[in-house]
C-alpha cells in the first residue's frame, strides 16, 4: 500500500513538473492545483518536494518554475554555454530551413538560423506553417541543430491542433522564448 502511495506521489509531481516546462513561465499553487485537478495544500507540498529536489525554482515570489535540474528529469538534455552557441549559430544554405506552402511550393524563403527562422515565422505565408506543422519539418529541423527541447515543445504544439494564426502566434512565441533563453547561457 504505502508503494503504491509512493508511485502515485511520483506521478503527480512529475505531471507537476511536466506542466512546468510546458506552459514555459512561471506559475503560482492555485494555477497549478487548478489544472491537476488537486487542492492547494496538496500543490504547495508537491511544489516544496520538488524545490528540495532541485527540480523546481522560485524566481518571485509565489510563482514556480522548473530549473535544469527539473528538465533533466524529464529526460531532456543538459544545455550548457556550448550547446547553446551551437543552436544558435547560423548554418550552411544547405541546412536551412527552407520554407514551403504545400508539396513542391517552395517559398524562397530560408532560415539559415533559429533566431532567423524566429524572424520569419512571423510573415512567411500562414500556409507554410500549416503545412509543415503536421510533416513535424519544425521539429526534426530543431533536433538537426542539436535543440531537442525545442524539437519536444513543438511536438506538444503539434498535437494541440491549431491552425492559422493561432498556430503561428505560438511557433513564434516558444521559438522567441527558446532563443532568450539560450543567449542568457552566454
């Protein structure tokens, strides 16, 4: 009895901080209560657990956040100084990624870079971020400059379903936010 009390602790907070990660700012006890569907006492003591941990932060006060550590546990890799300059640095026109609206469409537009790409996202024809959403071009081209994070956020984009404007406003937002968050290793 008690491991499964155990197990289904480790589940919440794990859920806890997978929904951290995901809604990528900060959030306080009730918020976080809220959507598990749990009262707020029984955050806060989740959210404690997890700060004793490592694996959560609070960067002001009441509001939560999931630090490195947190990531790592949910099996994303290590990001140091490295890592980030190399997911930020431009590629060749042939690692680009190239833009298109629909099969042999091509736009003649490329990214050469993520802070390109986050750039051009926002006035590429809306077309072309429907139509390479659902082929998961975004995600596979992240994971090609070393970002598996940002390859797995954009997998949890895919799968909410959303379409024109919608979809663009969040591609750029979790890009642009990806991008800060890589040049403050610097």
């Amino acid at each position: 009895m008690q491991k499964r009390d155990e197990r289904n602790e480790n589940q919440v907070r794990t859920k806890i901080l997978k929904m951290l990660w995901e809604t990528e700012k900060p959030m306080r006890s009730w918020e976080i209560a809220e959507s598990m569907g749990i009262s707020i006492p029984s955050s806060t003591m989740y959210l404690l657990k997890l700060i004793k941990a490592g694996y959560v932060s609070t960067p002001q006060k009441g509001h939560y956040t999931t630090t490195v550590h947190g990531k790592e546990m949910l099996g994303l890799p290590k990001v140091d100084r490295e890592l980030a300059s190399r997911i930020l640095s431009p590629v060749p026109s042939e690692k680009a990624f190239h833009f298109y609206k629909g099969m042999d469409q091509h736009l003649q537009v490329f990214a050469k870079s993520l802070s390109d790409f986050c750039r051009k996202i926002q006035t590429v024809d809306v077309k072309s971020v429907e139509f390479h959403m659902p082929r998961r071009d975004f995600e596979l081209w992240f994971q090609s400059l070393g970002d598996l994070e940002l390859a797995e956020k954009m997998g949890q984009i895919r799968k909410m379903g959303l379409s024109g404007e919608n979809l663009r406003k969040k591609v750029y937002e979790t890009v642009r936010s990806r991008c800060e968050e890589l040049k403050r290793l610097f």
